[in-house]
C-alpha cells in the first residue's frame, strides 16, 4: 500500500511575513491620510494624532447669552505653509522641560515712577531713543507709570502662571467665548484669564453667567475673571484699556515663558499648547501673528482706518503715518527684512517671553499711547527699528482662519447705566461725531506735497 500522505493547509502570506504585514497596515495608513489630507476642505493645518485626548464641553451659556451668535464666514481652502501640529503627550513634555530649564524671563530694566497716562505719555524723540537698546543697565518705559486696579489676590495667581492665555472685554464690546479642542492636562498648564470692567461684568450679571454670590473670585469655563475697577489711573477709551493687557502681558504674568493674546471676538479651537509649539518653539521664534487678509503696506492700512472710520482723528492718523515716515518707514518691498507683509491680523499674538518679545511690546504700547490703538500702524515701524530685532512668524491668514472662529462685535448692548450717565454719553458722541465729520470733509488734504510719505506713497 502506498503512504497516506497528508497535506496541511499553509497559512496565508501575510501571516507569515511580518514585513508583508506591516507593509500593508503602512501602505493603507498612509493612502487615508493621503486621501484625508487631499480631500478635505482645508490643507492649511494637520494634526498628526487625531486622537489627542480632548476635553468634554466646559461651560453651558444661558440661551439669552448668545455666544456663538454671528460667526463670520470663511471662503480660503488652501494655503501655501501649511502648520502640522505634533502628538499632544510630546508637546506636553516638551514645553514643560522648556518651563523648567528656562530662568525668569524678566531681563529688562524698566522706568518707574508716576506721571498723568498711564503709559508715561513720552515724546516723540525720547520714545525713539530706546528703540538701540544695546544695554540691559538702561531702563525702559513699559506702563505702570499708575496702579493697575486689579486685585491682590488676581494679582497673586497671576504671578504663578507660566503659560498664559489672556483676552479683555470692555464696555460690554464682545461674549466670553470658551477654547474648544484643550487636551486633558491643559488646564493644569495653561492660565486662562479674561479682563473685563463694570459694564461688561454688569451684562454677565444680567444674563445670568456669573453669580453674584462669590465677588471674590469670578470663573466661566476654562476663565479665570479679572475685573478691572474703575479707576482714573486708566484712560477714558475702553480700547486704549484693551491694550495694555494685550501688549503689556510680560508684565502683568512676570513669570510667565509664553503667552497667547486673543481678541475676545475670536474663539480658540486648537489646544494653546500644540500653536505655541509649532508656531513659536519649532520655528524658534520670539513672536508670531497672522499676517493681514488684505493690506500689506502700512499706509494701506491707515488709509482703510481713515475711510471706514475706525479711528475718528484723521488728522491724528495722518500726523502718526507723517512721524513714521520722517523717522525711516519704507514699504515693505523696500527694505530687506524677511517678512511678507508690513500688515498684522493682531487679533491673536503668540509670544515666547524674552528680552526681545518683551521689548517689542513694551516699545508697541508707547506708540499706542502716543496716537491711539490701532496697533496694525504702529507694528512695522517698531519691528523694523529696534535693537535686539525682534524675530517673528508671520503665518498665512488661511491658517489663522483655522486656529480659531472670528466673531461680529456685540450687537446690541445691555443698558446698565443710569439716565444721567446716558444722556451725558449721548451728549459726548454727538460731539465726537460733529469733531469727526469735520475732519473727514479734510481727509483729501492727504496729499504728497511737502509729504514725508512722498516716495512711501509713490512706490505703494
């Protein structure tokens, strides 16, 4: 008899191969985030764990509160410098080893004392002369020069944050707005603070966001509150108080190594921590800011400001662009400095605090001080003329139109002042409006006779 012979079902290649295997798990992974990447709607930012352990919902706004009212539309789909974000966990350990490794990023001098502004109100000749500063003995004006009314316990947990997101509501002009996207050990890293004064606080009262049982320590969501009392030490623009804790944040968070600035008309919707990696630490940066969605030149910008009436004083505008342009302002295509653009979107501001960033707000603030806070007009002039310079990532608009949702201004205000404080505030605007209107029938006064901006505007 012949031998049985028994024949046994081999097992299929891709289980005897490891290397086939895993070829064929690489290849399919790598043909999704192909296909994910070519047919999504927008290439400008990629996250390379989309499985980042993310945060439930925060906070619950009362339905008459209206947050998310008035989003405005965005139309980019594509854009040239797209932003990959690392794997959350090795962005965490890596900023919390930055933290610990780096000293105190307080390494400027600056002037005390008191005057009449805040901001010391310096002329024109002195403020330019510490724009050199080659000497860390020399000390600096950056504010301060009256008591910021903020509370000594505020005050106190302010000093222990190391990494900070900081926004401002004045005169009830925006919502509070809660960051979307924050990874599970977020909040145990990054502060959130929101300035707000009476008005708005009295608005959250009214709505029913805040409790008026606990005056001591105000909190919404992933905020932490900080109401500024009213006070004569602050100026009479809600705008101008806006700023100094946009430009001033080294120096209400001494102890802070990075910071996030956002406008209160924008939502947040990436974790702070994989922005500052990938736009401030990877690049090895001192600041990043979007760059502007339409102008590009700094004259273009006070121009729009003049013709849309976002700032009332024409005169002052054109005294400001006139002083710029005397003291060296050149259109961007005309010096040799690496940037695209003379024109920020300063709606959200990305600093790693240091010698350089610091100077480049405090210097920043004293220009605002000195005409008003339309900070896009002053921006090119003091990065391009200060000593250390200052070196800064001015990412795509489509990518900051990624990063966060740009919301209208409020609407419609709640009314919490009384009669005669409301007849007296239309009686101001009315003279306001008759004091502008006057100067907008001026506005064709611009012209290039006598002009400092004379080959400013011939080349533009």
């Amino acid at each position: 008899m012949g031998k049985l012979i028994r024949v046994t079902a081999s097992p299929p290649l891709c289980v005897r191969s490891k290397l086939v295997c895993f070829s064929l798990v690489y290849l399919l992974t790598t043909l999704s985030l192909f296909l994910y990447v070519s047919l999504s709607r927008n290439q400008c930012i990629f996250r390379y764990s989309p499985f980042d352990p993310i945060q439930t919902k925060m906070f619950s706004f009362p339905s008459s509160y209206g947050e998310h009212k008035y989003a405005l539309p965005t139309h980019r789909s594509s854009c040239s410098s797209p932003v990959f974000f690392s794997d959350y966990w090795t962005v965490l350990n890596e900023i919390h080893s930055i933290c610990r490794e780096s000293s105190s990023s307080e390494t400027l001098r600056y002037i005390h004392g008191k005057s009449k502004t805040f901001g010391g109100n310096f002329s024109t000749q002195k403020r330019f002369s510490y724009f050199n500063h080659s000497n860390n003995d020399v000390e600096v004006p950056c504010g301060f020069f009256r008591d910021f009314p903020i509370s000594n316990s505020d005050r106190a947990e302010m000093d222990k944050c190391e990494l900070v997101v900081a926004s401002a509501i004045f005169n009830d002009h925006d919502k509070i707005r809660q960051p979307v996207g924050l990874g599970v050990k977020t909040l145990e890293t990054v502060c959130f603070y929101m300035f707000i004064d009476n008005k708005t606080l009295n608005s959250l009262f009214h709505h029913n966001v805040i409790s008026k049982n606990n005056p001591k320590d105000y909190r919404i969501g992933a905020w932490r509150i900080i109401k500024i009392s009213e006070s004569d030490n602050l100026y009479p623009n809600p705008a101008m108080n806006g700023v100094i804790p946009k430009y001033l944040i080294h120096r209400l968070f001494p102890n802070s190594k990075f910071s996030i600035w956002i406008d209160a008309k924008i939502q947040l919707m990436i974790d702070p921590l994989l922005i500052i990696h990938s736009m401030l630490v990877i690049p090895e940066v001192d600041i990043a800011i979007s760059k502007h969605p339409f102008f590009v030149n700094t004259i273009e910008e006070a121009m729009a400001t003049a013709r849309w009436k976002k700032w009332g004083d024409v005169d002052g505008l054109r005294m400001q662009m006139e002083t710029y342009c005397e003291h060296g302002l050149k259109p961007w295509s005309s010096h040799k400095l690496p940037y695209p653009t003379d024109v920020p979107d300063s709606a959200m501001i990305l600093r790693k605090h240091g010698r350089r960033s610091n100077l480049f707000s405090c210097f920043m603030f004293n220009e605002l001080e000195a005409f008003n806070p339309r900070d896009q007009l002053a921006f090119a002039f003091v990065r391009d003329h200060i000593n250390p310079m200052v070196k800064m990532n001015m990412f795509e608009v489509e990518v900051f139109e990624q990063v966060v949702v740009e919301y209208r201004h409020n609407l419609k205000k709640i009314e919490t002042s009384s009669y005669e404080d409301k007849e007296e505030e239309q009686k101001q605007e009315s003279m306001r409006t008759i004091r502008n209107r006057r100067r907008w029938l001026d506005h064709e006064s611009w012209s290039l006779n006598s002009s400092s901006c004379e080959s400013y505007l011939m080349e533009m």
